[in-house]
C-alpha cells in the first residue's frame, strides 16, 4: 500500500532487482504498480558481486515475466569475485570503480575480452533506441557515426512513453554502478 501510494506521485522509477534472485513476486507486484500509474523507469540488476549473479538472465525476465522492452545499456566487467565494473554501451567506454567504497572512478578503453560482446550489444541498443528518433534512424541507414546525445535522446523518449527499459548493471553495497545510474 506504501509504495502504491508513492508511485501516485513519482515522475520515474528506478526498478531494482536482484542479479541472483531476478524477478520475483514483489517485483511483479510493483511493476504492475507503476503500469498502473504510467510512471517511466529504468531497471537496476543489483548484487552482481554475489555469488551465481546471471545478469542477462534477469534482463530475459525483464522481458518474458514483466513484458519490458528491457535493453542493456551496460555490460558487466566480470561478475561475482571478479566484478570490477561494466562497460558504457552508450559511450563505448570501461567504467571502473575502484577505492574502498567504489568512489574512485576510472573511465577507460573496453578490455579486448569484452569489445566483440560490447558491439553486438550496443548494435541492439541502438536498433532498440531508433523506434523513438527518425534522427537516429537516419543516420543508422547513412552508416553515420552514433552520437552519445542522438542515442540518448532516443533512449529517453523511448523510456518516457514506457516503451523501453533502459538496463544498468552495479553493485550497490560496494557501490559500484550506482554513479552512472544516478
């Protein structure tokens, strides 16, 4: 009832869910929530740090349970132990977090092991994202270069009419990912 309460009110939401866990019912009940109220969101995979995290599972819960049009926007850079940060499939960029708390942010190339996967899907971002700009689907059939503004326009107009949901990847307790979501 409290959050029911609270989406009345709400611009857009941030939809989190666990990288382990997926979707499960108090996440189907919220998002039949926000459904009901039109409120835009983005979708949050959390805990990728935590033991057996399988993003990409829950982006195909996203889309078979929940019927989101979910996208990747980020790709995780290892999971697990091994999660160090996610590359940027927007800005084409490895987005580091390092320090104690994450707070250190280190922005660099995308590690070759993760180049290949990183076109492929920023590919279908972008075919994704060109539903919502003539612009950006112009340029896509000129084989122009994409522009981080154009795609991201098309993303938040896309998002607005809840037509699409925009995937971040991180790790909250250790507070890596947070940032870029933010």
């Amino acid at each position: 009832v409290e959050v029911e309460r609270s989406l009345r009110v709400l611009d857009g939401a941030v939809l989190v869910l666990c990288s382990v866990g997926g979707v499960q019912s108090q996440s189907i009940t919220v998002d039949q929530q926000m459904k009901r109220y039109k409120i835009p969101c983005v979708a949050f995979i959390n805990k990728l740090d935590r033991s057996g995290a399988n993003p990409q599972r829950v982006v195909e819960q996203l889309r078979s349970k929940l019927g989101h049009n979910a996208v990747a926007v980020q790709i995780p850079i290892g999971v697990e132990n091994d999660f160090q940060g996610v590359v940027d499939l927007i800005r084409m960029k490895a987005i580091y977090f390092e320090g104690e708390k994450g707070d250190d942010i280190r922005i660099d190339v995308i590690p070759e092991r993760f180049r290949e996967e990183a076109l492929v899907r920023r590919e279908r971002l972008v075919d994704a994202a060109s539903l919502f700009s003539d612009e950006l689907t112009e340029a896509i059939l000129n084989e122009d270069e994409i522009s981080e503004n154009l795609l991201l326009e098309a993303i938040r107009t896309g998002t607005l009419q809840r037509e699409i949901t925009p995937v971040f990847m991180g790790s909250a307790y250790k507070n890596k990912g947070i940032q870029p979501l933010l």
